[in-house]
C-alpha cells in the first residue's frame, strides 16, 4: 500500500493504492475522491472534465467523484464553494484530508480514508465539526456521482406475503421518500419484491431522486460486468433528514448520484457527527433480474 503525489486530470492529487485498487484524491479543493476502480481498470465516478479543467475561486462545482456535504439540501449554505486547498496528513495508514471552516457556515469537514493492504475494501469517517459559537442541526451527507451507464440497486426489508401466516405483520416494513420531480412510472425504476433498481440513462432527460429509510446498510451500482459496493452505518431509532432518509439516489443524464447520510443531529460547539463507508469492489456482472441478484450479491455483502 501506498500514497504518492500526481496529477490527475490538471488538479493536484494523491494515488493510494495497493496490488488491486487505486484511489485519486485531490488535494487543490474538495476534498473528492476522483477515481476509484481496479488498477488499470475503468473509474466507478463520474468526473466533469469541463469543470476540472477550469476550478472555480468562488462558486460551488460539483467536479464529480465522491464529495462530502451537510443535509438538510438547503441554499447557500450547502452549497458552500469548497474550491479551496485540503490540508492533509498520511500517516502511512490513514490519510487525513481536512478543509478550511467555510465562512458563515462554520462548518469544516474531515474525511479519513484507509485502504486494506490487499483487496478493494476502502473505509472513510466523515467528520463534520462545528467551529461556530452556536449549535448548529444539520446530518453529514455523503454522495458519490457515479459514472454514466449503470444501475444502482437498493436492498429491501423481507418480503412477506399478505396472509403468510404466523410470519406476516401488520406493521410497515419500508418507507420511500419522494421528491416533487419524482415519477414511480419512470422506466428507470425496476420495482421489485426483494430490490428497487434505478438505471442511469442518457436518453432520458428528466431528473429523477428517491430517498428511503435503508436498515441493511448497504447499496450497489453496477457498471460494465463490475459492481462497486457501498455499506454505510445505520442507527435504530434516530431522526434521519428528509422524511428520514438514510439513503438517496438522484440520476438525470450524465451520471447517477448514491448518497447516504447520518441522523440529524443538534451539533454544538467543538463538536461534530460522524457518518462511516465502506466500499467494496467485485469483478461480476449482477443481472436485472430481482430475483437472480441474490446469488451475486449476497456473498460480497
């Protein structure tokens, strides 16, 4: 395992990697992790060549890769312009990436990243502080813009049949959050008993977010007979944001967003929450099928 200056794509970078994978994190703004794939192989993120090539000094850019936000979705405030340079630390097992405390906001965010010395499995704590002299509520939001052509998939709870017997419960098992563009007739969608799938489609213009409350803790985007994996803490009984969203998927052409998020919490002064990931890659192609994923996934989680 190991961590070396580059540059990717114009912008000052640091490669870690192992036998198996790399990672691309850029350190002139951001933080974003820009790549993150099979050595030598395709990028799992997507990356906005036309916004990477020109960073901007003073407006919010998505530059694409995996970034690190604050939930409630609210403006200006998170959109804050993180175009400036992240301090960093590697201590030869973790690297340590840290921004400056964003004006108004006072919010700063920290995200420590650490690769296994062998296979794909990459962990990162977001650390979202509060640096200002009041509490501030908000929960820590991670998305991943995930590169064009592929599909994310979602776990559901079990499915349990009406009239399954001394199984079945009158209780509700799953909760979806709609946004007002969302549309349940979107080919898009696959609607399943056991997985909701949402595929990225460049033929189809329209914007289209669904948000849900995930207690498996785990979420998939397949992309060219490879499948990233992304399990992510979950907690019983906390306020999630957004009608208790733990989980969020956003695609329009060009890319498709897996996001999940921490409960919101009242942060005071000096303190932070923090929200842990956990990826994983496989070569293997996941069928459509609802029924069928199980066989292929199910050993990687």
């Amino acid at each position: 395992m190991e961590c070396t200056s580059i540059n990717f794509k114009g912008l000052e970078c640091l490669s870690l990697s192992n036998d198996t994978v790399e990672l691309i994190i850029t350190t002139q703004l951001g933080p974003r992790v820009l790549f993150y794939g099979f050595k030598g192989g395709q990028n799992f993120f997507k990356i906005f060549d036309d916004q990477v090539a020109k960073p901007s000094t003073d407006e919010w850019q998505s530059y694409g890769g995996h970034r690190f936000w604050h939930a409630p979705e609210v403006f200006p405030r998170t959109y804050y312009p993180d175009n400036d340079v992240v301090k960093h630390d590697w201590n030869g097992a973790e690297l340590r990436l840290e921004t400056v405390v964003e004006k108004d906001n006072f919010l700063q965010k920290v995200i420590t990243i650490s690769l296994a010395p062998k296979g794909t499995e990459v962990k990162l704590k977001h650390e979202l502080y509060n640096r200002g002299p009041w509490s501030i509520e908000c929960s820590a939001w991670c998305l991943s813009v995930m590169e064009a052509g592929g599909r994310a998939i979602i776990p559901q709870e079990s499915y349990i049949p009406h009239g399954a017997g001394a199984d079945e419960t009158f209780l509700p098992a799953r909760s979806i959050v709609l946004w007002p563009f969302s549309f349940m007739g979107d080919p898009r969608y696959k609607w399943g008993t056991k997985y909701i799938q949402m595929s990225q489609d460049d033929s189809i213009e329209s914007k289209q977010k669904i948000g849900m409350d995930n207690t498996l803790g785990w979420t998939a985007y397949a992309l060219n007979d490879e499948v990233f994996i992304k399990k992510f803490d979950y907690i019983v009984d906390a306020l999630y944001p957004d009608d208790g969203c733990n989980c969020e998927f956003f695609t329009m052409p060009g890319f498709l967003e897996v996001e999940t998020l921490s409960p919101l919490s009242e942060i005071e002064p000096g303190d932070c929450v923090e929200h842990n990931e956990a990826w994983t890659l496989a070569k293997v192609a996941v069928p459509e099928d609802d029924s069928a994923i199980d066989a292929v996934l199910k050993p990687l989680i």
